[in-house]
C-alpha cells in the first residue's frame, strides 16, 4: 500500500472533531463594542452545553406527600475553547475591546474603579449550532439569551517551550431554549 498524506488518511478515516462543527452566530452584538467585522468567523473546538436545575418541593396534602414542580433554573455558565489558531481579529475583540469597555478604560490617563453598565455588555441572542459532517445540516440547535462574554484565558504562558494558543472564553447566559436537539 503506499504512503498517504494526512489529508488522504482524514478522507479515509474521518476524525470525529472533524466531523462535527460548532458554529456560533451573534446577530447582534454588544452596544458598547461591536468587533470591526460584524460578520466575523470564529471557530471552537469545544463548547459546554446548557443544563437545567430542577427544583422539587414535597407538598403535604392531608396526611399525603407530593412532589411539586416549583421551579426550574435555566441560567448558567458555559466555556467556549477557541480553535488553535484563531485569528487575532477574535482574541482582539474579546480579550483587547470587549475586556477594556467591560472596565471602562478608554487610556491609561483615564482609570477609574467604576465598570461598564451591564445593559450596554449584553448580547441579546447567541446561537450556537452543531453542524454534522456535511458541514451544513444542522443536528444540534440552541439559543442562549442574554448573554454576558467573559474572557477567561489566553491559553498560552510564557516559558521557553513553543505552545499552540488556545483562548478560552465564558459565556454566562440568563436562559437557554432548545431548538433542534
């Protein structure tokens, strides 16, 4: 048999993470800072999945006890690890821009205590997509709602040894709805 290159073999044996492919929509970004394309690409290579917490009560009725659906939590946290590689348009954004009008900084002459208003940081709708290996058939659909980036690590340290950077960000979100599971 003779020698194949790597993308001969990923044709050949397809890899699951290349298979299956988040896309991530942000319809409308924050009011305070917008990334300088609106429409900019941005790849992970994996991302948390949205849970609900259940509440149950016991309700006693006489001598008898129920269980009660009181409640159900639905807001959260995730982590989305961005693709190796990512480009420096993306990691701009989120840890340059979007981190400096989180705190209100707009030059070093200008450092105060006080942040951004929260309202003004909202992103009003994320989408998050899993694409199948077609790369275009939607198998998983969920919208986040409300949702707040935090910029959690550059994925990279300083130190003698060559790193591949892989940024991690936090989407903290007030609900979630399914809707293509």
């Amino acid at each position: 048999m003779p020698m194949k290159s790597l993308p001969q073999l990923r044709t050949l044996m397809k890899e699951p993470q290349l298979m299956h492919k988040w896309l991530i929509e942000v319809p409308i970004w924050p009011s305070i800072v917008q990334p300088a394309n609106a429409d900019i690409l941005f790849m992970i290579t994996s991302a948390g999945l949205p849970e609900i917490e259940y509440e149950n009560v016991m309700v006693e009725l006489g001598t008898y006890k129920m269980s009660h659906n009181a409640n159900e939590n639905r807001n959260g946290k995730i982590t989305w690890t961005l693709f190796d590689n990512t480009d420096s348009d993306i990691i701009k954004y989120f840890f340059i821009d979007f981190a400096n009008k989180r705190k209100n900084h707009t030059s070093n002459s200008n450092i105060t205590p006080a942040a951004a208003k929260s309202s003004e940081l909202i992103v009003p709708i994320v989408n998050m997509n899993l694409l199948a290996a077609d790369g275009v058939t939607v198998t998983k659909q969920c919208q986040l709602i409300d949702c707040l980036f935090q910029p959690a690590n550059f994925g990279g340290e300083l130190g003698q040894e060559a790193t591949v950077q892989k940024p991690v960000v936090d989407v903290v979100y007030d609900s979630f709805i399914w809707l293509k599971v």
